[in-house]
C-alpha cells in the first residue's frame, strides 16, 4: 500500500513551507540540495522538517495540504505544538463589531429554520 505524506517545513527566514509526497526522505534531500530554483525553499534553506502526517488515499493527502497552505502561520505553529486549545481558538470565525449584531441574527434565524425542520420531520412519525 502507498503512503503520502503532508509536510511542514520551517525556512531560515522563519516562514514555513506546507508540501506533499510519496517520499518523503527524498523529497526532504531534494528541498536540502537546493535541487529547484523555482522552488519557494531554494532562497531560504537550510529548512527543517517540523511537522508530518502519513495519508493512504492520496486525495486525503492533497485536501489536507491544500487546507494548511490557508492556515495562518500562528494556526500552524499550534499543530506543531500539539497545542488542540489553541488550534480550537484559533479556528474560530472572527467578524468585525460592526458584523456582529448582522451575524447573531442571520445565526439565530438559521438555528431556528433547522429545528422547525427537525421538528416538522419529527411529527411525521
């Protein structure tokens, strides 16, 4: 069975660099020797491998990677970390003041369209 991997590298610069492979060994060794210069982490070697995770479905693999390539730096140093309290806050929604009364009503209405669903499913049985 194939592995892929989901991989996270801090640069010399201190920015990271969220990749995905077959092979990770060597795609470490190619990130390392510089081998494309096109590549974000040729101007900013040495980089170090700081985080993985191992995927059997390669369309897992290429999600995942695609939603840490939007995460903010903070997010990813919190995964990292192992920190889950600090992934959790850092997950959550944040809106301007002045959305935030717009933003409770549009919730409060929906929250009320799903439980008159609910409940009018609830009644044919």
């Amino acid at each position: 069975m194939r592995e892929y991997f989901v991989y996270i590298l801090r640069c010399a610069d201190g920015s990271f660099y969220t990749g995905m492979t077959n092979g990770l060994d060597r795609r470490m060794q190619e990130h390392a020797s510089g081998m494309n210069r096109d590549c974000y982490t040729f101007e900013r070697r040495p980089v170090k491998l700081v985080h993985f995770m191992v995927f059997l479905d390669v369309r897992n693999a290429i999600d995942c990677e695609k939603m840490l390539k939007d995460w903010s730096k903070k997010k990813k140093e919190a995964l990292i970390r192992g920190d889950r309290n600090a992934l959790k806050l850092l997950s959550m929604k944040k809106f301007p003041p002045r959305c935030k009364r717009r933003v409770r009503t549009v919730i409060g209405t929906l929250q009320w369209a799903v439980w008159e669903a609910l409940w009018s499913h609830m009644e044919r049985f």
